[in-house]
C-alpha cells in the first residue's frame, strides 16, 4: 500500500494511557520502518488520516509536525506530505532553522520586527530562566519559508553575552540571518545543549495579524532554552508556529496533552 492511498482502519484510544497526537505519530513511523512507506511516498491528507482514525484535525497535525522534525517527512504547502527518510534525523533547537530550510530546496527569510532591552522581571508571565534583575534582549522575528510566514519567534538573550547587539547584526536573507550564526560569529557564543518543549494552541488575534491566519487557528508553540560551553543559559526562544506549515519542531516527553489532542 502506497501514501497516496486510504490508510486501513486502526483505533486510536485514549485507554491506552498515551495521547493520541503519539499514537498516531507511531503508526505513521512504524509505516515508514517496515517500508509500507518508502522516500517519495506521499502521506493520506489530514482529512483522510481524520477520518481514519477518528481524531481531529489538531491532532493529525501534532503527529506530523513530529514526523517533520525527526526528518522523516517534508510538508509542501499545497501538495502534500511526503516521506524523506526511513531513521529521524536529528532536530533540536541547536540546528539552524536557516541551514535546514536551504538544505531541503526552499528559501528562508526573517524580517526583524522588533528589540528591546530590559530586566527580566519586565517581561513577565514569560518564564524567562533568568534572575528578575538581569538585562534581557529581547528580539522579535517572523520566519519565512519562500515568503510564506510560518513562525513568530521571540529570543531573550542576557545583554552581557550579545553586548551591543543592534538591529544591523541580522539581514533579512543568507546565513546571517540566523540567530545562532549571529552568536558564533559576531558574540563568540557557542550554545552546546538545550532542552525543548512543544504544545498545541489557538493563535491570538495580534500574533495571527502577524502570521497571516486567522485568530483561533491552531498553532504549536515551541520552547527552547540553550546553554552555551560553560553551562550558563544563554538563549532562552519562544515561537508560534503555523501548524500546517511547521519545519521545526521537537517533542520533549508528553508535552503535547491527552485533553488538548482529543
């Protein structure tokens, strides 16, 4: 059975005590193991794995958006979800969001939409892994996959570690508009390891006029705090990803909730 053809019948149940975004996103791996899957293969579409399975349209999404993190499928907007390899490949928040879209043929842009510097305290209820007193510089960027947004991010970086940083250390396309070549190359920080959270969500209305979608679309937002060689955080990143566009992203446990993927 090829992926362009409806997938046989296979109960999802919440008894099973895992949730269903999970459940799902084995059946489809195990699919890509045994080679009922193989590279090239395009997945059932999210109405057809809905219907299949008798989940929602939120939880089809989580378990692909998995799939595409762990490099097993690559999602083209109007075409459909496709199979790129039979192992994950490796993703986390140390992987330049920049060179992983300029590997797979696209074109990734950021448009710097803001930055401000203050205390931590200041930016509350974000849980910044900071002391309330520490000068925090705050970026805010969309991403782009050829001009099409696919995630709002905002970065909190301590201002001792980018000192002096200014709008002008990122351009808008090429590797300079990646956060962590910016760090390596004009900071001399290096982050080394970093621990990532994902969960579903509904847009608000202001990041929705940002990302081009209407408000209560569902989103997946993404955690990452990243520590550099000496072991002090230096990167702590929160982004809104478009669920039907999403290129990165990294479960950490059940962070995605049986109640939410119902």
């Amino acid at each position: 059975m090829r992926g362009g053809e409806h997938v046989r019948t296979l109960a999802l149940t919440k008894a099973q005590g895992r949730p269903l975004y999970r459940q799902l996103y084995e059946m489809l791996r195990q699919r890509v193991r045994s080679g009922e899957l193989r590279p090239g293969d395009m997945l059932p579409p999210e109405s057809a794995l809905t219907a299949t399975y008798g989940v929602s349209r939120i939880t089809v999404r989580a378990a692909l958006a998995l799939l595409v993190a762990d490099g097993v499928i690559d999602r083209h907007r109007g075409r459909g979800s496709f199979v790129t390899a039979g192992e994950p490949a490796s993703a986390t928040c140390l992987t330049s969001f920049t060179e992983q879209v300029t590997r797979s043929g696209r074109r990734p842009t950021t448009d710097l939409l803001g930055m401000r510097v203050a205390e931590a305290r200041s930016f509350e209820p974000v849980p910044l892994p900071f002391p309330p007193a520490t000068r925090v510089v705050r970026l805010e960027r969309l991403r782009r996959v050829d001009d099409a947004p696919v995630a709002l991010v905002r970065s909190y970086l301590p201002e001792r570690v980018v000192r002096g940083i200014a709008p002008d250390a990122f351009a808008t396309a090429g590797p300079g508009q990646s956060l962590l070549h910016v760090l390596q190359h004009r900071f001399g920080v290096e982050v080394v390891n970093g621990e990532e959270t994902v969960r579903p969500a509904a847009v608000g209305a202001s990041d929705a006029g940002l990302l081009g979608v209407a408000p209560g679309t569902p989103v997946a937002i993404w955690t990452c705090r990243a520590v550099n060689r000496s072991g002090r955080t230096c990167l702590y990143e929160e982004a809104v990803w478009c669920a039907p566009h999403t290129l990165l992203l990294r479960q950490a446990g059940d962070a995605l909730t049986p109640s939410e993927m119902s």
